[in-house]
C-alpha cells in the first residue's frame, strides 16, 4: 500500500493536514465504529479506506471500535466477520479491537456526573410520550413534568434503575438541554433507557443501556480521538456530541467531522436491508457472492487492491455520492487486468471434429499465461482431432462485418492454426451437433498464404481440457434504486420484488487441464470472456468450480440501452 493509494485532496486532508501543521496533534487518531449488527458492505469500505487511510498517510493511528449498544440486534458472528473483513481489504487497526460496551461503566460515572451538574434527568414518561412531547420541526417541544425532579431523586431514581428495580421501557435518563431548540436532537435526548437483555460481551450485568449518541462521542474521547468522521446524516448530531464532551470538560477534545455515504445503484447498502435478503434466502448467506458485503464481493473474486481503488475513485466529499455499479466493475477490472493469468475456457461449446488432423504433423504452440507480464510463466496448448468451440462463435447466417466461423468460412484458433468449417452436422430440429473443419497446416505461427483471415476465437480441444462448473453471476438487482421505488400511492415497493431472476446461472463448462492444479480463490481470465475466480468453499482440484467476477466488457449497459 502506498501514500498514493488515498483518495486525493479533500476537505477532511486539508482539515487534518492544517491541524498537524499548527502543531494542534502530535499524531491523528481516527476510529472506524461499526455496530455488530450485520456484515460489512460495500460503504462501510468508503469509511474503512477513510479513516484507515488517513492514519496511514498522516502517520497516525486508526481504532477498531465495536459501537455494540443494541444487543438484541448484535453478534459474534458479526465480531468476527468484521475483523476478517477489514484485514483482508488490506488495513490494521492499532492494538486490540475496542468495545464501546468496555466504557459502560465509565459512561455510568460520567451519566451521575451530569446528573449532579442537574443536567440530567429521570424521565417516566412513556417512548410514545416522550415523542409525543418532542415537538415537530415547526412546534417547539414540551418539557417533561418529571424534568424538575432534584439532582438526590435522580441519583437515588437513576442508581435504582441500574440495580433493576425497575420494568423496562419504564424510566428513562434524559439530558437537560432545551426542549424549544430549533435542532430537535438538543430537545432533551434520552442517554440511557431499561433493558433487560442480554449482551453479547458483558451478559447480564446491566439493565440499562446508554444510548448511540451518548456513547459515540464519549467513546471517541476516552480513546483520545482526533478526527471523528462520519456520514452526512450525523451533522445535526454534532451540536448534541460537543455539548455532552464541553459539560463534561473532556480533553482532549474529540471533533466530529461528515462526509457523504456512498450510495451504489443497483445495489442496496444498509445492513437491516441485506439482512432481510439472508434471512429470508433470496440469497444463500451474507457472503453469497452477489451481495454487496465485503466478503460476498471476495467470494465474487473483487479484490482487495480493486476496492480500494474504487474507493480513491470515488473520492470524500459533501456532496451527494450517487455511484452506478460500473465504477466498482470497472475498478476491479482494471485491478485484474495485469495481475490475473490467463487461459482458455469455453462455456457454451459447439464440438468441432477435425477433419484433416496428423498426430504426426499437427503441432502445438507455447503461449504465456499473460501478454505482458512473462513472469506468470507459458504453457503448450494442446490441440486434438476434437476441439470444442463457443456457440457465440459460430453463425450459419453471418451478419455484415461477421468475422468469426461460418460455413465454408475461416477463423484462427488462438495459439495454433486457422482452420475452415466444410461442413455443419444438425438434428432433425435444426440444432447444430458438430461442425467438421479442416486445419491449414502452414499458419502455426504465421499468416496465411494469399488471403487475410481476421477473427481469432478461444477454443479447448476435448483431449487436454477438463470440465468445470461455472456460477455466472449478475446484478442482484433490476432498477438502479431498489429501495426507493414508489408504487402510484407514493407508497414504498418492497425491495425485494426487484431481484434480477437471472442473478445467478450455473453452467458446465471446459477449460485447461491447469485447472486441475489451482487452490481456492485463484483469480484468472478467460480470454475473451471475463474475469473469474476459483469458489472460496466449493472449489478443489479435482472438480473445480468457478464464479464470474465480471465480464470483460461492461454488457449491461450495452444490454440496457439498445
Ligand atoms: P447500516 O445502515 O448498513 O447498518 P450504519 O451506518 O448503521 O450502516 P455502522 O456499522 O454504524 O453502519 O457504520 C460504521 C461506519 O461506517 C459509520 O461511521 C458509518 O458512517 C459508515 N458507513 C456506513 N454506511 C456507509 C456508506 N454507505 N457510505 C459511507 N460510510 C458508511
Ligand atoms: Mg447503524
């Protein structure tokens, strides 16, 4: 990884880069904050390359920090996930990972602490009151006739809801702040509420829990954080996170700075959402390779270096980040196209016998694994009396500038000869069974005599190749937006009436024997078809099996806009 490799100028560097410069920080601290709820997504990589990637190029330090406050809704599983995610897309957080549920009983002390500044309270009013109460962006909001309670009954009240005694959803802590402030975050927010759940790290030891806002910001000043970063929507959040670090004289003071989310088309990025497509199995797990979550992308065969180009190029800003699916394809294409090795697959064949085939004078030729990178080594490409042809690459009624095979037409076979199809062998319906051609024994290697034969076709002979699965995966998604369809009411369409039917095909296919030989996660090209990867799980030398990264060209939106 290099200094480079970030996305370039923008206003969260210039920031950072004018706090070095006046001396303000020794060193930078950031922290990515995930909540244990879910597998990480694609946006998530827009804010691990942020606040991993500013650490890296300024010389500070990024933490990894559990926002784990909603136990009901969080896991190991995710824990784990999270972790290995992160390191496979290539970054280190600084010593352990962190738990916001490590400071609860910090953040207890620190809640006593305002209730002893009598700026906060013990509410008894019902949720629904409290919102009832909270006011409109037009009304102001009406203070709660339990605001007025002494800093002892509070104490008393706040300490016996930490001891249990009371029912959940009965009490709340609230901050005293305004209730007519015109930013409905500063109305008097909860900071704790009564839970009786179990946690996943501290099990059954509190009834209460604090809040996401209450946490976040004393979290991030426990731990000494410099640039807080986060999305657009947390901006009305921010007068609420200074307020709770000033009252409570916290330094060095934490600053909350946002950039806008990434929003892909085609593609849904909110973990509530992509957990619904796995638990209702429109998908096989989180890391089905069609979702948008960083394991499904490297099941899909993304790579690490591809997303996070993908990442640079999107680039941080305030501005909305509306990004079509092609910028990632397109990302991870250009990041395979030097560092995958190539060979030849045929994954709708048509069988080609040839006719004029010598053991004795058909020869074969060595070729490289890649064009231009002769360190991923050569192999010879063996050609036999039966070879094996795309169907694509076959027409019986050639279209204008056609210059591929056809009847008593000529085409090169990549690697070996140019061969001419004499005859086309079909059933009873039409369907072609077999094409008969013969070989030109004067092209290995060079131009034919007298005549120009343009196309050049990919092609296995039946003898030297093997059979492999291959999974071809598409877009998950029909529309571009697929949650924010509305139906002739204006009222929301389910998500998940827009999944793409064709997202995944599974096919039988040939290739070369080095097929055979490849581990798991091996990422190769199949000329003139795409990039593909060896399955993650499923794959193994002996039956291999394949999943489609990407084609080589962006075809859907060839499809789409013909
Ligand atoms: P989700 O709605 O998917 O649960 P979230 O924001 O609730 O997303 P968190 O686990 O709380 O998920 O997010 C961890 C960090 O990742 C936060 O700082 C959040 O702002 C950032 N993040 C989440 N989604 C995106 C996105 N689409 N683009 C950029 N950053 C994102
Ligand atoms: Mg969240």
């Amino acid at each position: 990884m290099h200094k480079e490799d970030f996305a370039d100028n923008h206003f969260i560097r210039t920031i950072i880069e004018e706090d070095l410069k006046a001396n303000k920080y020794q060193q930078i601290i950031t922290r990515f904050p995930p909540e244990p709820n879910g597998y990480l997504h694609v946006g998530h990589a827009k804010s691990i390359c942020l606040n991993f990637g500013m650490a890296f190029v300024y010389d500070g330090i990024c933490h990894l920090r559990f926002d784990d406050t909603n136990p009901e809704k969080e896991s190991e599983e995710y824990v784990h996930s999270i972790q290995e995610d992160i390191h496979w897309l290539g970054f280190q957080w600084d010593g352990k990972p962190r738990y916001a549920s490590n400071y609860f009983e910090k953040l207890y002390e620190y809640a006593e602490t305002l209730i002893n500044k009598n700026l906060a309270y013990v509410d008894d009013l019902s949720i629904d009151e409290i919102r009832d109460y909270r006011g409109t962006l037009k009304d102001p909001g009406r203070e709660s006739p339990y605001r007025s309670r002494s800093v002892e009954e509070n104490l008393d009240l706040f300490r016996r809801m930490r001891a249990g005694e009371f029912e959940d959803g009965s009490k709340t802590l609230r901050l005293k702040i305004d209730m007519s402030s015109s930013n409905i975050n500063m109305r008097d927010p909860i900071i704790y509420r009564i839970r009786r759940v179990k946690h996943h790290r501290t099990g059954d030891k509190w009834y209460i829990y604090p809040m996401y806002d209450y946490t976040h910001c004393l979290s991030d000043g426990i731990e000494k954080i410099t640039h807080s970063l986060c999305t657009l929507e947390f901006e009305d959040h921010r007068p609420l996170y200074d307020w709770i670090l000033e009252k409570l004289e916290i330094e060095p003071r934490p600053h909350q700075y946002e950039f806008s989310r990434l929003e892909l088309l085609y593609t849904i990025t909110s973990k509530r959402k992509l957990n619904r497509l796995v638990t209702e199995q429109y998908v096989s797990n989180w890391d089905d390779p069609r979702m948008p979550t960083i394991a499904g992308m490297r099941r899909r065969g993304y790579t690490a270096p591809g997303i996070r180009l993908f990442c640079k190029r999107i680039g941080i800003s305030k501005s909305e980040n509306i990004v079509d699916l092609s910028v990632l394809e397109g990302a991870i294409r250009d990041d395979l196209e030097n560092s995958a090795p190539r060979m030849m697959t045929v994954l709708n064949p048509i069988k080609v016998d040839l006719i004029n085939y010598d053991e004795i004078l058909t020869k074969s030729r060595q070729a490289p694994y890649h064009p231009h990178v002769p360190e991923m080594g050569e192999r010879e490409v063996k050609i036999g009396k039966t070879i094996y042809i795309e169907q694509d690459d076959f027409t019986l009624e050639p279209p204008p500038k056609w210059q591929r095979l056809t009847p008593g037409g000529e085409v090169r076979l990549r690697y070996s000869y140019v061969i001419k199809c004499e005859e086309v062998i079909q059933d009873d319906l039409g369907n072609i069974i077999e094409l008969k051609c013969s070989i030109d024994h004067d092209t290995l290697g060079k131009k034919p005599e007298g005549r120009k034969v343009k196309g050049v076709i990919h092609w296995v002979s039946e003898e030297f190749s093997s059979p492999i699965e291959v999974r071809l995966y598409d877009r998950l998604f029909t529309v571009e937006r697929p949650d924010m369809v509305k139906d002739d009411d204006g009222n929301e369409v389910d998500f998940c009436e827009f999944i793409n039917p064709d997202s995944i095909k599974i096919i039988q296919a040939r290739a070369e024997k080095v097929v055979n030989e490849l581990p798991k996660e091996a990422r190769w090209q199949f000329e003139r078809l795409g990039y593909f990867v060896t399955d993650r799980y499923d794959h193994t030398p002996e039956k291999p099996v394949f999943n489609r990264t990407v084609t080589l060209r962006d075809t859907w939106a060839q499809k789409n806009n013909k």
